[in-house]
C-alpha cells in the first residue's frame, strides 16, 4: 500500500526555513536593542519577509531547474538576501497603514501601500548599509551548503 505524502520538505522550504528563521533571530537581535513602541513584533516581519521571499526565488530559479550551478546559488541567494530586506520593511509598513486604520497606531502618519513602495528600498538602503549586507554571505552559504546535502 503506497504512503500518500501531504508534505514535501523540498530545496526552497528548507531553504526558506533556514533563512528566515535565521533573519527572525536577526530581528529579535535587533529590537533587543531598540528602544521605542511598535519595534516588538519587527522580527516577525523579517522572518516572514525573508521566508517568502526565499521560498519564492529559490522554488523559481534554483528547485525548478534540473542543473544548478554554484553560480546560480550566489546570484540567487544575492537576491533573496536585499529583496528580503525590502519584504520586511514594505511588511512593517503595511502593518502600520492597516494600524492606522484601525486607529491604533504610533505612527504619526502611516503610508499608504502605494506610498510604502519607494519607502521599504530607502529603509533597506539603510539597514543593508549597517548590519543587513551579512545577510548575504549567510544567505549564499544557506543554499550552497543545502545543494551540497541534496
């Protein structure tokens, strides 16, 4: 009698779950730090930022593909790495819009989604300019070392 198998831990979930994973702890590192309201939660907005956006690259370009070169893996971990930062921002800044909506919000004047587009690249510009550029050598070293075990 065959097993029917509902789930199927493939390259990019394990990837994505590595990843983000990593980046969640990176977050809660950071607002470890931080001093403010509405900072508690950031981690949950880089980690999932960094899982969707890892499973969805690396399902695309790397899973997909039958030969995958070492080449491939640092192109596409490069781009996980600074759109998962973009993710997270546009993440937090959604949130906020969706906040003040509500009425419930620190921010001042939330931005619109459309408005959060342009601000989530300057907030990445930022954070990748101070610790967030490491998130693309261990993004690079997730996938080889994930391509190496498959």
């Amino acid at each position: 009698m065959k097993q029917v198998q509902f789930f199927k831990w493939g390259f990019s979930l394990r990837y994505a779950v590595l990843f983000g994973g990593t980046s969640a702890l990176a977050g809660w590192l950071f607002t470890a730090s931080a001093m403010g309201e509405d900072w508690e939660n950031f981690w949950m907005y880089s980690g999932s930022g960094s899982f969707l956006v890892a499973w969805g690259l690396s399902y695309f370009s790397i899973e997909r593909r039958a030969d995958c070169s070492t080449m491939r893996l640092v192109t596409v971990g490069t781009l996980i790495a600074l759109l998962s930062h973009w993710c997270c921002w546009y993440l937090l800044l959604l949130v906020g819009y969706t906040k003040g909506l509500a009425g419930s919000t620190s921010f001042a004047d939330p931005a619109t989604p459309l408005e959060a587009v342009p601000m989530a690249f300057g907030y990445a510009l930022f954070s990748l300019a101070f610790l967030g550029w490491t998130a693309v050598p261990i993004s690079i070293a997730i996938g080889i070392w994930l391509n190496k075990r498959s």
